[in-house]
C-alpha cells in the first residue's frame, strides 16, 4: 500500500496532475475525502501548494460517514494540542553523485538521515515520504563504448521503490538483505558525458534507507 501511494504520487507529479480548491476567507474546506471502513487501513501522499498569497493550515482527521464536507465558516481558529508534532519543515533534499568508467563504483544513500521535526527529539528514522532529487553524472573517458547500469540495493531491510529516472517513473520490486535489481541502464561512449535525473521518496512498507549504486554492467 506504501509503495502504491508512493508510485502514483510520482507518476501524477510528473503529469502535472492535480486539482484546485478555492478556499473562500474564514471557511474551512474539505479538499479529499475517502471512506474508511472499520478495520481497514489508508496510506497516501498529497502535496498542497497555494497558487497566491494565503494563510492556510491543513489538517487530517477522522469523521463519521455523512457529514457535511462542504464550505464551513469559523470564526476562530483553535490550533491544534498537536501543532508541531509530527511536522517536518524540510520535506525535499538534493544529492550530487558521479560515477566515471574504470573508477569506483559511485553509491547514493536514501533515507539514512532521519527528518528532524519541529517539536524536540521528533525525528521521522528512515524520512519515509521526504522528496529526495539525485543529480547523477556519468563519464567515459576509455576508449571504447561502456554500458552502465544503475541499481537499488536494500541497506536496512526487504525494501522497494519508485522512481522517476529522467522524467519517466520505473518500479522497483521488494528486494531483500542479499539482492539488488537494476532500473536503468546507459551506454557511454568514448569521451562522453551525461547528467541523470533521479527523483525518489522513502516509502511506508518498506526497511529504509536503501543504496543506488552506479557501475559498469
């Protein structure tokens, strides 16, 4: 179910999908909903950008079936007893990595650094749905054509992944201790270059953090 909620968060991020909700001043608004039966679980991802100047605050909690979603006023707002618990201010890194032909293999950690929270001592272990963008560069400087392949291997349990590799999203299938599984694949020529996109999030279900390995296949 993490790795669902993961996966279609990146695919519809790189479609441009989404949608708006106009929240008129002094109302609360619901912008999702989603019946939850008794004894199930829900697991997703959304992102939540204001389109202008605005003051908002997004919270998530429980309802009982039928109530009314539409437009609410308030007249105050009461703060959550929760504020700052479980909020974590910087939700999006960025990693350099280079890998050149004939040198050592190059290796990216995902979620080995806990997301630090607001409140003290709120650290997220494994920074399960931090945004990580990798910025890879590959060079050849050999005088044959060499393939390189790009791999995932597990570095703290059974773990899978989604990724957007160069604007496209790949899967990677539940992986264990002892076994890695490639998601990409580049054949450098003689002398060249080139720059890898990689965007990926740590997801619920699975054992983070986990290593990209860039090598020669």
């Amino acid at each position: 179910m993490g790795h669902r909620a993961a996966a279609e968060y990146l695919r519809s991020s790189v479609q441009g999908a989404g949608w708006v909700v106009d929240v008129p001043a002094g109302t609360a608004v619901t912008a999702i909903s989603q019946i939850l039966p008794i004894g199930s679980v829900a697991s997703g991802v959304l992102e939540f950008r204001a389109l202008g100047p605005a003051n908002l605050s997004v919270r998530v909690y429980l309802k009982p079936s039928g109530s009314d979603l539409g437009p609410r006023p308030f007249e105050v707002y009461y703060p959550s007893p929760l504020l700052g618990q479980w909020h974590y201010p910087q939700p999006e890194r960025s990693l350099t990595a280079s890998y050149q032909v004939g040198g050592a293999w190059s290796f990216t950690t995902i979620g080995h650094q806990p997301a630090v929270g607001v409140a003290d001592g709120d650290r997220l272990l494994g920074s399960y749905g931090v945004i990580y963008n990798l910025t890879l560069q590959l060079s050849n400087p050999l005088p044959d054509p060499v393939e390189v392949e790009l791999v995932m291997e597990p570095a703290g349990g059974p773990a899978r992944a989604a990724l957007v590799v160069d604007g496209r999203v790949t899967e990677v299938a539940m992986l264990r201790n002892t076994s890695e599984s490639p998601f990409a694949k580049y054949l450098l020529l003689p002398g060249q270059s080139r720059t890898v996109s990689i965007t990926t999030m740590p997801q619920a279900g699975s054992n983070y953090p986990v290593r990209l390995v860039a090598r020669p296949l």
